[in-house]
C-alpha cells in the first residue's frame, strides 16, 4: 500500500434496514482500505454483505437499506457527505463498476462503442470524433482491436467474454481510480474466466488501478489478489496477505472455506462440512456471530464480539489458529 | 461385466433452421459419436464449456432427446430403438436432477407433493404408503421433515437441492443423471451436496452421471472423466491420470485454468489464440482453432480416438505426454 491516501479507505461503514428494529446491521463496522496499484478481495457466501459494501461505495443501496454509520472516502473525497447530483458526477468517473452479467449491464439497442462514446461525452464532454477515438483505444487495450478498428457491434453479437471485455472497458472510460468487479467471471467459462483475471490484473499494474474484486471463489482470490478479506454474515473476519491466506487462514470460517474446496487430484479424504447455515438479519446472536457454527468454540465466545484488530493482526476471533510461519 | 450403462456411436443433431415449423436445409450436430461405458455404482464425470453438448449429452442418455444414430444400452437393451411406450418400463430407472432445483419444481406444490409425484406416476402407492415414503426419502437426503410442507420459494439453495435429489431417488433409480447439481452453491453447501451423493451412491450402490464445468468437483466424485468440446470427445480416463496426465491440449488447457492458489498469476496461463476456426464442413480437429500445439496434419484430418492404455482415450493426432504439470 502506498503511503498518504489510498484509492478507497472505508471505516466503520455499517449498513441496516431503514425500517424495523432490534435486528442485525446487514453488514457491521466494516473498514477497509485499498491502495493504488492494488486488488483486494471480497470473499463470502451469498448473503455475507459482499454486493451490499459494493452498491454503499457507489451509492446506489436498494431501497429499504441505509448506511447507518460509516465513512466512505474515495481519492480522498468523502462520498457521504456529498449530494446526490455530486454523487452522480463521480460515479463512472473516480470509480468504474464491473458486474457479473454484462448482458444485462448493457444496452441491448446501442452499438458497444457507441456506449463508451456515451458515457465519456456525459463525464468529459468534448468532440464526438476525439470520444470515439477513446472509445477505440479502450477496446484496443482490454484486447478487442478487432471490434476497435471494424464496424460497431451489438452486445448480442459478441461472445460471453467479449461482453465481459467491453464492460471492463466501459468501466474505465473515464480513467477512474477505482475498479469494483463484482463477480466479474462467474458466469463465464473457466478458459475465458482466466483470460478476463489475467485482464484485470493486467490494467491493475499498468493503470496503478485500486481494484476491489468480490467473488465467492476463494481460490480465484488467492491466485490474483494482492490481499484478501473474508466476510461472514456482515462482518469482517479476517484480512490477510493472499500469498500465505490460502496457506494458513486463521479464523475457523476462512478454515472452514478453504477445506471444503475439493482438492485437484483428489486426496482421497472426505471434504469438510459446515454444519448449519448462515444466520439471517433476524436473528440476533451473541458474541461472535459465527460460533453457533465453530468447531473450535469456547464460553467467551458466546459472549464477546471479537474485532479485527489493528493493522497486522486482522482477524476477528478471540481463539484464533497459528499465524502463517 | 456388472450390469450398466454402455453408449456406443452416440450422435445429436438438431435441424438448422426451420420454416413452416419443417426443417429446412442442414443439421446441426450437437454430439458426434459419444461412446462411453458407465459401470454399476461409479460415476462418470462429464466435463465440458457451455455449448460442449454435456447437457444434450444427459438428455439424450434418458431419451429426452432423440438420438440421431447410436445405441443407448441399459442391461443389454438399446433404449435408442424403442419407443415412448417401449421405454416406459425402463423410466424409473434413471433420473435427472437439474442444475437449478428451483426452475424445475413447480412452485403451487409443498415440497412433499413434489417429491411424492413420480410416486403417484410411477408407482402406485396408496397414501399412506406414499407418505411414509416420502418421509423416508426426505431423511435420506437430509431434509427436515417439517419442511415438506413449505413451497420451494421458502427454501434454500441446499435445501432445494435436497428436495430435488429426494424428488429423483423416489422411483428407486440405478442411474442419476446430474446436470451441474452443484453450480449454483456456496462452496460449504457444495461440499455438503457432494458428500451426500458420495454417501447415497455407497448405500445405494448408484451409477452417476455427474456432468459439470467444475473439474474440482468432479476430480472429488468421478471414478472416470470424459472431456466434450462442440460435442466431440476429446479424452476419457479414470479422473486421477487424466487430472495427473493429461493427453490432450484441451484437457490440459482446462487443467491450466484452474485456480491453483499456489501458482500465483502464472502468467499467459491460457494464451490467447488466434488461429482462425476451421470451416464447418472441413475436416480438420474440432479444437484446432484454439490449441496450442496443432500441426498441419490437425487442419486437415480430424483425429479418431485412440487408445494409451488403461482404459485411457485420447482424440488428438499429438497427444501430450509425461505430466504436463506438477501439483
């Protein structure tokens, strides 16, 4: 991480129905930072808050859901202080989305470019003729020089990882610091999910692009993120070097994750099951939320919520496992 | 030879374009000559991108579609040559369990209703006698008894799957075709599926045939694997030399793509290639658009299936040897 301001710094950031009481935040005292150059990963099940911090940081929380506390600062702006049109201004500007199903992201009834032409006119303005030529070399850099230099093209004419492509280019249209994708490659075949990772981590170098990458695959996030954050039921519960996390997590929920992914060959032993599932916003827990489920859990468990810590010691549990050697 | 499933010759295809509702012109082929043995009690993995053909591969296995040529033999009886009326009898033998539970029950019925109708179809229990048993399979698969009462909307992913796998088990099949049973689930869900199946087919002694684009997940249940690109075979083997030997660069491109924590952004892992497809009607290999290493000789003659012992097959004129990678 580089020194002063990072590209994305949330604290404290707490999310909660708007109507309702004496439920469980959606997500709860999240803080995070993300460093120029640097991608961080979301893990979690569904359900876990991942998409929700997403749609806070742009502002764009479906309805019934508010920000209950928390602080949002994006290259060095607090964006929730800001106003709505303020808001709108730097959303695709300062900060591009990618989603999981670009079909669906864009319009069906508009060439490709011609929406990238779109959306940097709205942020930048200038000529349409200089917007196309930036439309252009957009195309060039996220790999498609062919649909650049020919004729525009309809989403519905391009393959699953063309989409993908054009959408990564459209996100950074405007050159923005930041970059959340949000289960960029999930819907995508495992030959072209490598392609479009090796794309993002590719611009993540070259632009010194903030990335925030949200998947439920642990082992994608291990083998392309800088580092990696776990979220169980809207709390963070542990943060960590991706290098050494695969190696040696620490909190039982990220030991849990990691073992039960079948092993490529087989070993040969049978996977590891979490009993129980997920607690709902209904239900209220003590202590820390994930103990109804640990294996390794003890009486103060039950009873005092375990925090993340400072820097350096990121995980959130009073017993946690060794630290990676 | 333990009574099981053996396809031989196996081929798809679809009519290209239909005018009037009469097909017009050429067909398309889905499957190109698929031959396979699927033994009592193991489980073959079907593994494949979307558009392979893996799914028309398990529809046409349960004569959901209608093979074009090819031989469907199920305890020595080729079900491809019999009739809707012929095949009844064999019906109950073989279940599909889709990939998304949710789109596949209708969702005006409890839970106990869905699971109970291929009762009522099939078998021809009183009430009792179907209550009972579908109390019986619920517990099988692990779903609490008080959820038969609920609609599918109420629950979960796992759950529904429960009720799925229970819904499939109900006629007391030999063979369960799994369409990506587990693709919609968190990773804990999906290793409690997994086992699940692991354990019914120890109990059961079922056959399985798993199909998925998630080689993790099959390398974890296949006992054998078969690989399918634009419905052409590519290589079949037992799971564990076709993981740890792959012979064909598809295979071995497939095994490249998987997210290896250890080997962290090995880069150019799958190295964009460029070469153009080949022309529908040419007859060069399937793959050789995007292999790594095809010759001339790919170009211009598609590669027939050839034997590397061990019950090993691979389709491809220069197949890769020794291990391609280290785990």
């Amino acid at each position: 991480m580089t020194a002063g301001e990072a590209a994305l710094a949330v604290s404290g950031l707490t999310l909660g129905l708007a109507s309702g009481h004496a439920r469980q935040p959606l997500v709860e005292d999240l803080s995070f930072r993300i460093g120029r150059g640097e991608m961080l990963a979301f893990v979690g099940e569904s359900g876990s808050g991942k998409s929700l911090t997403a749609a806070a940081i742009f502002g764009l929380l479906p309805p019934g859901i508010r920000r209950m506390a928390g602080a949002i600062r994006v290259g060095g702006t607090e964006l929730t202080a800001l106003p709505e049109r303020a808001l709108r201004a730097r959303r695709g500007r300062d900060m591009g989305l990618v989603f999981q199903n670009p079909l669906t992201a864009l319009s069906p009834s508009l060439g490709v470019q011609a929406q990238i032409v779109e959306t940097y006119r709205v942020h930048k303005g200038g000529t349409r003729e200089a917007a196309r030529g930036r439309a252009r070399a957009l195309l060039t850099e996220v790999g498609l020089s062919a649909l650049a230099a020919g004729p525009d093209r309809y989403p519905h004419q391009l393959s699953g990882g063309m989409r993908q492509r054009v959408m990564i280019a459209l996100a950074l249209a405007c050159d923005p610091g930041l970059l959340i994708a949000d289960e960029p490659t999930t819907a995508l075949d495992t030959l072209i999910q490598v392609q479009i990772m090796d794309l993002l981590t590719r611009l993540q170098r070259e632009r010194g692009l903030a990335v925030l990458f949200i998947t439920h695959d642990l082992r994608l996030a291990a083998r392309y993120a800088d580092r990696i954050l776990v979220l169980y039921a809207g709390r963070a519960v542990e943060e960590g070097d991706a290098a050494s996390f695969f190696i040696a997590p620490r909190h039982p929920y990220s030991r849990a994750l990691r073992d039960a992914i079948p092993p490529v060959p087989a070993d040969g032993r049978r996977l590891a099951e979490i009993p129980g599932q997920p607690p709902g916003p209904q239900t209220r827990i003590e202590g820390c939320r994930f103990a109804p489920r640990c294996p390794d859990v003890r009486d103060d468990c039950r009873r005092v919520v375990p925090t993340m810590g400072p820097l350096g010691v990121r995980v959130a549990c009073l017993h946690p496992g060794a630290p990676a050697p | 030879m333990s009574a099981g499933l053996r396809i031989e010759h196996l081929s798809v295809e679809y009519a290209a374009r239909r005018r009037l509702g009469r097909p017009q012109g050429d067909t398309h082929k889905v499957l190109t000559d698929i031959g396979f043995t699927l033994l009592a009690g193991e489980t073959l993995g079907i593994v494949g991108e979307s558009g392979s053909g893996k799914t028309t591969l398990g529809h046409a296995v349960l004569r959901m579609t209608p093979p074009s040529s090819g031989r469907i033999l199920w305890d020595s009886v080729d079900l491809a040559a019999l009739d809707d009326r012929g095949l009844r009898p064999y019906r109950p033998h073989m279940q599909l369990v889709f990939q998304d539970p949710y789109e596949a029950m209708n969702p005006r019925m409890s839970i106990g209703c869905v699971i109970a109708e291929p009762l009522i179809l099939a078998c021809g229990l009183t009430r009792r006698a179907r209550r009972i048993r579908v109390a019986q399979l619920a517990s099988q698969v692990g779903l609490d008894e008080s959820l038969l009462t609920r609609y599918p909307r109420e629950l979960s992913g796992g759950q529904r799957q429960r009720a799925a796998l229970a819904r499939a088990l109900a006629t007391k099949p030999r063979l369960l075709v799994l369409d990506e049973p587990t693709s919609g689930l968190d990773v804990s869900l999906q290793a409690r599926i997994l086992n699940l199946l692991r354990d019914l087919q120890a109990e059961k002694g079922l056959s399985y045939l798993f199909i998925s684009h998630d080689l993790a997940a099959v390398s974890y249940i296949a006992q054998r694997t078969l690989v399918l690109f634009r419905g052409h075979m590519m290589e079949q083997g037992p799971t564990d030399a076709l993981i740890r030997r792959p012979a064909h660069p598809y295979t071995a491109a497939l095994l490249a793509a998987l997210p290896v924590p250890a080997e962290r952004k090995a880069a150019n892992s799958a190295a964009e290639v460029t070469r153009l497809p080949p022309d529908p009607g040419s007859r060069a290999c399937v793959y050789y658009a995007g292999c790594a290493t095809a010759q001339p000789r790919c170009r211009t003659e598609a590669p027939i299936a050839t034997t590397l012992g061990d019950d090993h097959l691979v389709a491809c004129h220069y197949p890769l040897h020794g291990a391609a990678r280290d785990f």
